[in-house]
C-alpha cells in the first residue's frame, strides 16, 4: 500500500499541516508490504489502526450517546475515517464527521480511501476517492466539516 494523494475540503489539509501531523497522517499509508488486493481490507484497517493506536487514538467512538453510531478514530478534536467497504457507507461517514463538527467536538476529520484502481482490486462497488472527491464538491455547503481525504493504492 502506499500514499496516492490528499484532497483539502474546505482547508482539511491546512489544519493538519498547522498541527503538524499532515506528514505523521499520509506516512500511515506508505506500508509496501501490504498488497492492495480482494482479501487486504482488513490488513489495512488492522496497520491503520495500529498506528493510530500507537499515537494514543481512541476506537469506535460513539458519536452521540443516544445513537450506536461511531467514527473509526478520534483523538481530541480530530476524527479519522477508513472506508474500505461498499461506496454507499460513505456517505454515512460525512454525515456523522458532519454531526460531530455541527456539535463543535471536532475541529476536522480525514476520511481515507482508496483510488479508483484500487477499490476495483479489492472488490465491486467499493468507496473510491474519484467519486467521493467529485461528491464533496458537489454538496460542499452541506458538508462544511475542514476534511483531509487520504487516497491509497
């Protein structure tokens, strides 16, 4: 796997540069020895996780205690998303990064995905950076949460 490319939705990308962590963010998806493939999504969650686990992240975090509803990540007021899964959940992840935002307990979100090439490795109808980028700038007077998106391959 490794870094493809970074969007910036609504100066995503400046607010993690000025906290110093757009480099210690992308280098989580230089790992070469994981193969992009039909079988990799949870290999890729699992090196994910690991490393946000090592920077002190918390897991599954509910979004609002009257809703079983959770982000992957989140450490103070970042959120982190991985979607390796069907293009339709997606969306679903914007709309609770967009609810913690609107509550003003996240600052900005980086929400990580693979390229188009590679969502089609791992499987059919899988999120894919082309698609989310070109939505985001569609709905982005709804979607007003600073987001960096990750692209892998």
């Amino acid at each position: 796997m490794k870094l493809n490319s970074t969007y910036s939705h609504h100066n995503g990308v400046d607010l993690w540069h000025d906290r110093d962590l757009y480099e210690w963010a992308t280098d989580i998806f230089e790992a070469p020895k994981i193969k992009v493939g039909e079988v990799s999504t949870t290999v890729i969650r699992d090196h994910v996780k690991s490393e946000l686990e090592a920077d002190g992240w918390a897991f599954n975090v509910r979004i609002d205690a009257e809703v079983d509803l959770s982000v992957f990540a989140r450490k103070g007021d970042l959120a982190f998303q991985l979607q390796t899964g069907n293009i339709s959940r997606y969306a679903y992840d914007l709309l609770k990064l967009q609810h913690l935002y609107a509550k003003r307990e996240i600052e900005s979100a980086i929400l990580a995905v693979p390229t188009k090439e590679a969502a089609i490795k791992i499987g059919s109808n899988i999120a894919n950076s082309e698609r989310i980028w070109n939505e985001l700038n569609i709905f982005d007077r709804f979607i007003t949460l600073p987001i960096m998106l990750i692209t892998f391959e």
